[in-house]
C-alpha cells in the first residue's frame, strides 16, 4: 500500500492504527487510505489519486522503510 501512495507521489504516515486496521494519510494534502489485513482490504484516495503538489515529494518514515534508500549514481 506504502508504495502505491509513493507512486502518487503522496508523503504518507500513519494517522490512526488498531490491530489489524490502519488509516494512512498524506503529510502534504487531505487524501486518506485505510486496510483491514486480514481480510487484506484497502483503498482510497492515497492509493487512487496523484497528489496535487508540485514540489518533489519528502521521504517519511514510513515510505523510507517501504521503498528504501533512493540510489544515488
């Protein structure tokens, strides 16, 4: 899920975590996504939409541990 919401070029976090079900969001605009893992359920804006800022976006926590370090040449 970390890695679509990074496609869509959103600084995801974890707003709310219980158990098995999370609701991320974006640091930079309102788009949210929740997942259920058990049942492996999940979706929403952070998933389905490209953020509308321009500037490039940061790496959080969260997508660092995701996608990892950028590669640098």
């Amino acid at each position: 899920m970390v890695p679509l919401a990074v496609q869509h070029r959103h600084e995801p976090s974890v707003l709310v975590r219980d158990g098995d079900e999370v609701i991320l969001r974006c640091e930079r605009c309102p788009a949210l996504a929740y997942a259920e893992g058990v049942s492996k359920l999940y979706g929403g804006s952070l998933l389905d939409e490209e953020c509308p800022h321009d500037a490039v976006p940061k790496m959080t926590p969260l997508s660092f541990s995701h996608i990892g370090r950028p590669s640098r040449s």
